[in-house]
C-alpha cells in the first residue's frame, strides 16, 4: 500500500508542477504527449524539473545519460525515472 501511495504523490508532484507551468487545463493532455516536442518541456524546463525531483526524492538524475534524458519527453517515463 505504501508504494501506491508513494507513486500517487509522484504523480501528484508532477501534475502540480505541469499545472504551475501551463495552467490546470495541460493536465488534460500531459500523460499522452511528448513533453519536449511539444514545446511544455525546454531544455531549461528539464534542467529544473530534474534538479526539483533530486531534492525532493533525493534521487539522483544524470542528464548526460541519453536515457535518462529521454525520460523528460513523457509523463510516466519521468514517474518511473523518480521511483
């Protein structure tokens, strides 16, 4: 129960942040997209959301590995990288 609850607030980190960033109405769409090609993530916007999860989650995001990089262009790639 507890890591359903743990995930739950991941999610709810990241909705808060997207909602903060682009208004409560991207929350609609924001799990089905690409976060980078469609413009809601720059590479700036990455750079903040990592450094954001890494201090709340203390979990570190190395940005020069392409795969983790990769992670910033969806929604439940992101939640999986904070886990």
């Amino acid at each position: 129960m507890k890591s359903k609850k743990n995930k739950d607030q991941k999610i709810i980190f990241l909705e808060d942040y997207f909602s903060k960033k682009e208004g409560k109405q991207v929350l609609k769409s924001i799990k089905k997209i690409n976060l980078i090609k469609t413009g809601y993530l720059d590479s700036m916007d990455v750079v903040n959301l990592a450094s954001l999860i890494q201090k709340k989650y203390k979990k570190k995001i190395n940005l020069s590995k392409e795969k983790v990089l990769k992670s910033f262009e969806k929604f439940d790639l992101i939640i999986k990288l904070i886990k």
